[in-house]
C-alpha cells in the first residue's frame, strides 16, 4: 500500500481575527517589505500524470487516498477569497493543481474571477498552469470564459523520454496540439516550463530551443527543486541555469533582457537575430526570495506563504464558520504582515529551519 503524504498544516494556529482590524487597502507588505501582488490557486491535488519530479506513481498510486469533493473549496468559496486578496493588493492570479484542468466546470470559476478588478479598476492577469493533456480539447471555452494566459508543462520532445517522465504514457504530440489550440484561442502569450533534471531530460534543451524559437512560444527552463519530500531530490541532478544558457548560447546566441517586473522569477534571454525568448529559473543557484510577492492557497483552503513552507494558515475554517469579509482581510493581512519566509536564500544554512527535519509541503498540493 502507497503511503499518504498528509499536506502539512499548522491546525493549531488557525488564524485569529480578535486583534485590531486590518482594512484592504491595497498596500498590504510583509515583514521584509515586500507587496502582496500575486495568488496562486491550487484547484485540485488530483493530476492524471505521475511525473518523476512532483508525484512519483510509487507515492501517488492507484490507493492514494486524495481529498474528498466536500474538503476542496467551492468556486464560490474561491471566488470570496480571491476578492479579498485583490483588495489588499493581488494584480495577478494563477489557476494551479495538480492537473486543474480535472476540476469539473472550471470555466464557471475563471468566468467568476475574470470580473474581478483591482481597486483602480484594473481587470486581474488570470493565467493558469496545465500539463497539456485536456488543452486541445479546451483551450476555446477558457478563454471565451476570460482566462488571459496558459503556461504548459513540456519536459520532452523524444516521445520514449516524455512518456518515461510524466508516466502516464502520454505522448508529447499531444501537448503540442494543446498549444497550437491555445495560441489559436487567443491564450498568449503562452509560456512552456521544462523542469531540467541532470541526466535524464537535459539532452532535450537544445532540441526544445530549437523547436520553440520562432513561434511566439516563450520556453523556460526551470531547475530541479527540493519541493516537497516525495521527489527524492538530489543536489547531483540540478542543472544550473548558467548551464542551459550556456548550452543554448553556443548554438543560438542570446543577449539578456530587462525583467518585465522587479518580481519576475525567471531570468530572460533574447535571441539575437530577435526571434523570440527564453526564460531560466533558478529557484536553487539563484535566490529570487527578496522579490517574492506570491501567496498560495491550497486546494482546501490552507494559506501557504512560500513554495517550500512547513506549515500554512486554515482560512477555509474562517470561511465555513462564517467569518465575515472584514475578518477575513483582517486575517489575511495580519499573516502576510508576519511572513519573513526566505527559504531559497537560507537553502543549507545554520538558519535554515525549513532544512532542518521539518516536513514540506508537496508540490502536487500547491502548485508550482
């Protein structure tokens, strides 16, 4: 029987709303100073890859026990929280999984969401990550429901490689129709993330370069992280991202690019005859903590303030016990005004709590 990584949450520190009230105002920052700017929204822990890197099929078999319909948050309650975080300042918001494209009826939820506008009236940057596998079949619909962006998975070309890696023998032909259909659907631009795991996937840089360069696709190269404890990571397998550019530079020279946003992650490098771009993230060899404006709410409702936290704050309890919205922003802000969380720059550290023995969250139950 496949063991059950339980999503870890501290229970016992479900916020508190009794102290002093604390209005959205928009200019919500941290204790580091830094803006609360972007939400990412893991809609189910369900996926129906097994990707070495995020759910390993020895983990997540076919008797994992996955959270019942009745512990996810409903759309409607999704939509009340997403509200409240674009108050206190989230421009942008990233429909995650697992798969999200596996949560029945999503369109009902971007639909929702995409009428949601900034305190200046700005509308939202609504984007979404997907493995590919139902895009073809829905790129349309997305965006006819308001869905600005899609970001896909991609690891492969080589059809044996890319069904070795995602283990659910899903060819990578298919995820190339995906795209097609959402740069035909308007759902650009459209970014393609490899994960670059040091021998096993890296021979495919250069024939991923290659079949990206001109077509309007930006291809980021994403270094093997340390998420979670399901992956077996090892430091051995990290490609650095000075690597890729390296290897991409040699045959298809490239000049840097300014950062479209202090906060930006990935690192971007043009092509030097102008056709096009690639982007590197090197959440490993290159700490990007200082710029970090992203929160995570988990698919029950669970904040989490880093990608690489032990522990996340239960605000689907504020929720469900009838918290109003004014308690809600309270608690929302109170926590992000505490949050120090730096754990890529303190990877390895004497400071490193996070390193020290504690468990992590999956990345399969907040996204990437």
């Amino acid at each position: 029987m496949s063991r059950r990584i339980i999503p870890v949450a501290d229970v016992s520190a479900i916020p508190h709303v009794a102290g002093a009230p604390l209005a959205a105002s928009g200019t919500l920052a941290d204790a580091l100073s830094r803006p609360l700017r972007d939400l990412r929204i893991s809609v189910t822990d369900r996926c129906n890859f097994r990707c070495v890197y995020c759910m390993p099929r020895a983990v997540f078999g076919n008797d994992y026990p996955f959270l019942p319909h009745s512990a996810l948050l409903t759309f409607e309650e999704i939509e009340r929280l997403a509200r409240i975080f674009v108050a206190h300042g989230v421009e942008k918001i990233r429909l995650t999984g697992g798969e999200p494209l596996l949560r029945k009826n999503i369109e009902w939820l971007i639909e929702r969401l995409a009428a949601l506008t900034t305190p200046e009236g700005r509308p939202l940057d609504l984007t979404l990550t997907t493995n590919g596998s139902l895009l073809a079949r829905k790129a349309r619909s997305l965006r006819d429901a308001g869905l600005s962006r899609v970001t896909v998975s991609l690891d492969a070309l080589d059809d044996m490689l890319f069904k070795r890696m995602n283990d659910a023998d899903f060819a990578p032909g298919a995820v190339l129709d995906g795209i097609a259909a959402a740069q035909a659907a308007g759902l650009a631009p459209i970014k393609v993330n490899m994960v670059v795991k040091r021998g096993t996937n890296d021979g495919e840089i250069l024939p991923m370069a290659r079949h990206f360069k001109g077509s309007g696709t930006i291809l980021r190269f994403i270094e093997y992280m340390d998420v979670g404890t399901s992956n077996g990571w090892n430091m051995t397998e990290v490609l650095p991202s000075a690597d890729v550019v390296a290897r991409i530079g040699e045959h298809f020279p490239l000049v840097p690019l300014e950062a479209h946003t202090p906060a930006e992650t990935a690192q971007r490098w043009g092509y030097a005859d102008g056709s096009g771009e690639i982007g590197v993230i090197s959440s490993v060899t290159r700490a990007f903590c200082g710029t970090c404006t992203r929160a995570r709410l988990s698919t029950e409702g669970k904040l989490y303030l880093c990608l690489f936290a032990s522990s996340g704050h239960d605000l689907r309890a504020l929720v469900r016990g009838g918290a109003s919205d004014e308690a809600v922003a309270t608690a929302i802000g109170h926590i992000w005004q505490a949050r120090d969380d730096r754990y890529s720059l303190l990877r390895g550290s004497a400071t490193d709590s996070t390193s020290a023995g504690q468990p992590r969250v999956e990345m399969s139950y907040i996204g990437g």
